[in-house]
C-alpha cells in the first residue's frame, strides 16, 4: 500500500495485520482519485471509518486543505497516526462510532465513506450525511461497498450519482448540487 500521488508520493504506508480491516486496494483508490482529481485541491474531507487512513492521506497528498479520520477501532487510529508520521502529515483522528461523529453536524466538502462489507453501515452513513447536512454545495460523497450493496436513493439535491464496478467492488460517487 502507497500514496500514488502529490507530495507524499511513493511513500509506503503500513497495513493492518489480521482481517478485521479491509484496506482499498491501489487500483481502486487511483480509480477513485482519477474520477475526483479536480474536486480535491482545498477541500476539507471526511474520512469515516478510516481503517488505515490511506483514502484520507491521499487526499492531503493531492492538496486537501484538511482531513479528519474517524474509525471505532484504536488499532486502525493507531495506523492512521503511524501513516500521517510517515507521510510527515498533520490530521486531526476521532477515536468513536462514525454515526455519531456524523451527528455533531461539522461541513465537509469529500466524504470517503467504507465501512466494514455487509454491515449495512455504508447505507445507514449515507443517510446521515444527508439528514445531519454535513456535505457543502458541490461536494462529493465517495463510497465504497461490495458489488451487489444497495444504497438509499438519491433526492433531487444530490442527484448526481455515478457508479463504477472493479471486479466485487462497488463505487457509488454522490454529488451534491450547486
């Protein structure tokens, strides 16, 4: 695993051992990059379930202004904070549940949501977004899931969705209007 561009290009960050998370694999996260290469360059951006906070740090690589990484599990903050030394990257980590940070109402502009596969946390995530209003104008919504995940629909004032298939994943790019 590797920030594949920007300022920490190159650098090797560190990943979990055991199965309890799931990184991105590198074709995905430079898919992904390559479909939201313009809407990057200072933003603020919400990495929610962070696991190894690679999508994040990518995103502060590219030239986010700021990225707060959320996830439940001090292991994967413990790897979030051991891949920003890395980087020589300064973010701010929450250690709690990603439904909750929702609710405190902060404005984002990206939000990486990828939760743990089939736990029905990436729909429920998606509600919350919208319900807690915590994605500015023209922001995006990037969410990763398996192939056959079903999201909520879309309403009018996020209704521009893309989806996008790599193999048993699912990318699901939400953009909020203007």
């Amino acid at each position: 695993m590797r920030v594949i561009s920007g300022e920490y290009r190159g650098r090797r960050l560190l990943e979990p051992s055991g199965k309890n998370v799931r990184p991105t694999t590198d074709q995905v996260k430079e898919a992904v990059f390559n479909i939201i290469q313009f809407d990057i360059e200072g933003r603020r951006v919400l990495d929610l379930f962070a696991g190894t906070g690679q999508m994040g740090i990518e995103a502060l690589s590219r030239g986010a202004r700021e990225c707060v990484f959320v996830d439940s599990s001090n292991e994967s903050l413990r790897l979030v904070k051991e891949n920003l030394r890395r980087c020589g990257a300064r973010a701010r980590t929450e250690a709690c549940d990603a439904l909750s940070f929702l609710r405190r109402r902060e404005g984002f502009d990206l939000v990486f949501i990828d939760p743990p596969y089939d736990s029905g946390l990436a729909a429920e995530a998606v509600e919350a977004v919208k319900e807690f209003d915590i994605l500015s104008k023209g922001g995006i919504m990037v969410v990763e899931s398996r192939r056959d995940a079903v999201l909520p629909a879309t309403q009018a004032e996020y209704g521009a969705e893309k989806v996008y298939r790599y193999g048993k994943i699912k990318i699901t790019v939400i953009t909020r209007g203007i």
